[in-house]
C-alpha cells in the first residue's frame, strides 16, 4: 500500500508540472487532458498501479519462491523470503550503503529493461504491447496506458533479476514509484534539448520518436531512463524534427475492454496490430556509433509498478 501511496502522491504532485511544462515548450499540439477522448488514458492510472502492481508483487514472490525452494530453503516465514536473498548474497553491492544500492539497481534495471522492451517488439510479443502505442495523442496521460499482461511480464522480467542479484528489497519501495512516475516525464509533449546528455539521458524527444508512426522510427530508443544502451546497441536516433504521428497501423480498439481482450485474440492467432511498422529486434540497424541527425538538419517489499516503455 505504502508504494501506491507514493505513486498517487506523486501523480498529483509531477502531473500539474508536466502539463506546466508542455505549456511552457510544447513538442506540438497539445492534446487536451481532460476530453472525453482521453477518458481511457485516465482509466488506466486506475488499472496499471492497482491491477498490475499487485499482480506483479504476486508473481515476483511466487517465481522467488520457486528459486528459494530450488536452493533448498525453507519457506517460513514467507514475510522474511525477499529478504533472504539479500542476506544470502555474496554480491558485493549487497554491503553498499542503501542509496549507492538504489542507483546501481537502478542501471541494472534499466539495462535489462531495455532488452525486455526490445523483446516485447518482437511480432510474436507486440499485440499486447500495442496497447501502448495505440494512444494517438501522446502526452504524460498516456503513460499508464498498457496491457496488463505486457506489463506485468515486463516488471517480473526487470524485478526479479534484481531480487535474485541481492539487492537490499527495501529499495522498490522507491524504485517501483520512481519509474512508474518517471514515464510521466519521458512521455511528456515537451521540448526539450538535453545537449550532449541526449547521448545518456532518455527524454520526451527521445521517447516520443519510439513512439512514432514513421516507418524509420520504428525498432528504435528502447532506453527507459538511460538512452546510453540505445547508442551501443545501435538503436539510438534522434532527429532535428520531432515526432508528430503516434499510434499503431491496425487499431487495437477504442474501450478498454477491447484493448485487454482484442491484443490477446491477435496474439494467439499470430498476427501483431503494427507489426509492419515495428519490427522485431535483430541485427543493429545503425551504425555503431549514435544515428543523430540534430547536426544534420531515450508484501510493500516487493516489486510494484511499470518499470517503463
């Protein structure tokens, strides 16, 4: 409860700035937050902390416990399991201060978040990640917007890694809210030039092109918080222009119900709304160094919250 709390505590302190901000220097028209188009992007922040919170804690302490009975352990009490790893851990972070343990999971987080991210575009994963990228109007609404399924096999991908590696677990109680209320920025209809941090730093420029409907944006900017694994993994791209097309090529419906059961026919019958336009992660399509073409003309214990698309 105490990260939920955090999360909406957060949402209605960060969301009046984010909208501040696209004021201050939009990225484009400005879709209205409160229309009833946008009425589905407001069910979601209902849906994706609520639903998807609890359901990942669920199966990141079931998968947890499934690993502590291959080590031969004993369950009782299942309260202290999360714990245990961190105790039984001979990693050395597992020692360091708190804080130091939060930024270094934090780049460990990111880094397998970004190859969930890439995974989660392959066809045979993209009908439920479509939900994501059907919101036409991009702006830090949209960012809770995500298929339960795609979203709790994101976060168990990502936390659990993190479990396992020793990490001190009082750290979701923060990183969980942190990169949930992190996407409101990332996702943001904002201009903002980040310099040569653009290279290191994922931002809403960054971001908003791996959300656009341009066929050479696609299988691009994976990076949640860091664009850095996009520069060299040969993702990164990030023009003088700015995105202005966002969706997927076949919609994925326009209510809720639809979009939580429509991906899941698609998915079991082989077909991926967008696929045509998102390919799946292969070989590098850029150089290796980074395609910029500015010069030219990114229990309360557990895991709870997106970590981030």
């Amino acid at each position: 409860m105490r990260s939920l709390a955090i999360v909406y505590l957060g949402l209605l302190a960060i969301a009046p700035l984010c909208a501040l901000a696209q004021r201050i220097a939009p990225a484009g028209a400005l879709p209205r937050a409160l229309s009833r188009a946008r009425a589905l992007d407001w069910i979601y922040w209902l849906v994706t902390p609520l639903g998807t919170g609890l359901a990942t804690r669920a199966a990141t302490l079931a998968l947890a416990a499934g690993v502590a009975v291959a080590l031969g352990w004993d369950l009782a009490p299942v309260s202290s399991l999360l714990s245990r790893f961190h105790d039984a851990s001979t990693m050395p972070w597992a020692r360091h201060p708190l804080a130091l343990q939060a930024l270094e999971a934090l780049v460990v987080a990111d880094l397998i978040s970004y190859w969930s991210h890439r995974l989660r575009h392959h066809p045979g994963f993209f009908p439920l990640h479509a939900v994501h990228h059907a919101a036409r109007e991009l702006d830090w609404l949209a960012a809770a917007r995500m298929h339960p399924v795609d979203d709790v096999l994101d976060n168990v991908a990502v936390t659990l890694p993190i479990l396992l590696l020793g990490f001190d677990p009082v750290i979701f109680l923060g990183l969980g809210p942190f990169l949930l209320l992190h996407t409101l920025y990332l996702h943001s209809a904002v201009r903002l030039d980040l310099g040569p941090l653009r290279y290191v730093i994922a931002g809403p420029d960054f971001h908003r092109w791996h959300h656009a409907l341009d066929r050479d944006a696609q299988g691009t900017n994976f990076g949640g918080v860091l664009a850095i694994w996009d520069v060299l993994f040969g993702t990164f791209r990030l023009p003088r222009e700015r995105a202005s097309r966002f969706g997927v090529e076949e919609p994925v419906g326009e209510t809720l119900a639809e979009q939580l059961i429509v991906p899941v026919l698609r998915g079991l019958r082989g077909r991926a709304p967008g696929a045509s336009v998102t390919p799946a992660p292969g070989p590098a399509r850029a150089p290796a160094g980074p395609v910029d073409r500015a010069s030219a003309g990114p229990a309360d214990r557990a895991p709870a919250g997106p970590t981030r698309s």
